[in-house]
C-alpha cells in the first residue's frame, strides 16, 4: 500500500493505472469506511481512499478542530484489507491558495442538512471534486448513512458530465442498529446506550408507511416527540421522495425517512430507505 501526500505524486504513481476505483473519506475510519473499501475493491485494477478533513464543509462552530486525524491507524486498517494508495493531502496542497471557485448544488443544498448547516453541500461538492478531477476514478463510493450527500453528488456527476459512476453502499451498523459514524465517539457511555433509539425510531414510522398510513406529518410529528421525551433535540424527522428529497405525494412509492438529532452536544444522522408496494 502507498501513502502519497502530494497530487504530483499522486499523478505520477496513477498514471499507469487508469482502471482505479476511489473511496473519498475523512479518516478515523471504522468498519463502515473499511466496507466502502470493500465494496470499491472488486471494482477496479486499484483503490484509492483519501483522507483530508475538509475545512470549507464544516460551519464556523462546528467540529473541524476537534475532529479526529488518526492517519497512522487509519493506515492500519487499510493496510488489512485490499487498499492500494491512501491520498492523504494536507491543507496546502488541496487549497493552495483560496477557493474562489465552488460546485452549487441547487435547491437540494437548502433542504434539511443544508438548512442546518449553510454552505456544508456546496464545500461537499467542490473538494469532491477536486478530489475527482485528482485521482480521475472510473468509480467512487459513497455510504447511504449520508444519504443527501449522495444524492448531491450523483446529481453533480450527472449534471457536470463527469465519468464516474457513483456507487452507493449500506450504512453499516452495531449490533444495537446504530449507524457507525466518527462522530459515535462524542458519545458519553450513557449517550451511547441511548443512541440505538433513533433508528428504533425509523423502523416504527417505516412499520406505519408499510402498513398504508400516508399521514407523513403525524407520522413526523410523533417520532419527534418520542426522541424528545427521551432527551433529544431534533433537527427532522421527516418523510422524502427519494428521487430528490422533496416531501412526497400520497402516490409516492419511493421513500426515504431521514432523520437527525442532537443527544447532548453529539449530532447524530440516519435513514432509512422504504419501498411502497
Ligand atoms: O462523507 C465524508 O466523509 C465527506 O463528506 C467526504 C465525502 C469525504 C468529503 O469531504
């Protein structure tokens, strides 16, 4: 396995190698980043992951300091499984000088993350990209668990014409249903404990989607008040299309629920994906 910190070396070492498949990430990897690995290997002569924590998606008060950089772990990891080059930019060589220039989602940016978190797509979208136009991938893969973040991509690869298809995989969970994410480690044990209830939350509005109920604002409303009888802050709990995101008409076979919350200061997120008979 390679670690390359620069784009030239990056350039030079994939130049022979045109077959390669990518997994964008921001380290601390766990097992959901380790199957997005997984799921890219198989795909291509080589997998490129990179790990760079993208300062223009973060807001002003949100975690970038205190996110956490485990790059030599994270090479660990990646060194067990079938990973070729880990790209693992800093700050300089990624932004040399001040991104004038940036990808503009459309209305699918000021939409639920977006409307939490202003300019979080759009710095999403543009190091993608960059990223993309990096390690030039005939694929890339993305986890479910941010299932906006998807969508603003396959979108941005749809409407720039760019080769690459994107691949979606699971959300990869813990034994208790909770999606992994980096964040999971903000959790106080006591948190931690609580935490599985979010996604017991989207499985019981799912139960009532699939047993015909199309009340999605009751539906909503219920699951809000459930989280926040147990401590939590919702942000939404809210049915979509899954086309784009945009509240669906009773005729609408293709669902997703998308939720997030605040449990103390840690942030969590989740969907879950359902079909209509
Ligand atoms: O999902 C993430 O980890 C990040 O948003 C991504 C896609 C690596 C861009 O910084």
């Amino acid at each position: 396995m390679e670690l390359i910190h620069t784009v030239a070396e990056l350039r030079k070492y994939l130049r022979g190698v045109p077959n390669n498949v990518f997994v964008p990430t921001m380290g601390n990897l766990h097992e959901g980043h380790l199957r997005l690995v997984e799921e890219a290997a198989p795909r291509g002569a080589c997998t490129v992951v990179s790990i760079f924590v993208n300062r223009m998606q973060f807001g002003p008060n949100e975690d970038f300091d205190r996110y956490p950089r485990t790059l030599a772990d994270d090479c660990k990891k990646l060194e067990s499984i079938d990973c070729d080059v880990v790209f693992a930019p800093d700050e300089k060589e990624l932004y040399p000088e001040a991104q004038t220039y940036s990808v503009v989602p459309g209305d699918i940016e000021g939409i639920l993350e977006g409307a939490v978190r202003p300019g979080h797509f759009r710095g999403v979208a543009t190091v993608v990209l960059k990223l993309f136009n990096m390690v030039q991938p005939k694929a890339a893969v993305f986890g479910k668990k941010d299932y906006q973040q998807c969508l603003v991509l396959k979108n941005m690869v749809q409407q720039l014409a760019l080769p690459v298809e994107i691949i979606l995989a699971e959300t990869v969970r813990a034994e208790d249903g909770l999606a992994l994410s980096s964040r999971n480690q903000y959790l106080t044990d006591e948190q931690r404990a609580e935490a599985p209830r979010l996604y017991r939350v989207l499985n019981e509005l799912k139960h009532a989607l699939l047993h015909g109920t199309h009340a999605y604002a009751t539906l909503e409303a219920e699951a809000m008040t459930e989280l926040a009888r147990h401590g939590w802050k919702p942000d939404y709990v809210t049915v979509r299309r899954r086309a784009d995101l945009q509240p669906p008409s009773a005729a609408e076979k293709e669902l997703v629920v998308l939720a997030a919350a605040k449990l103390g200061s840690p942030r969590l997120l989740d969907n879950v994906e359902v079909e209509l008979a």
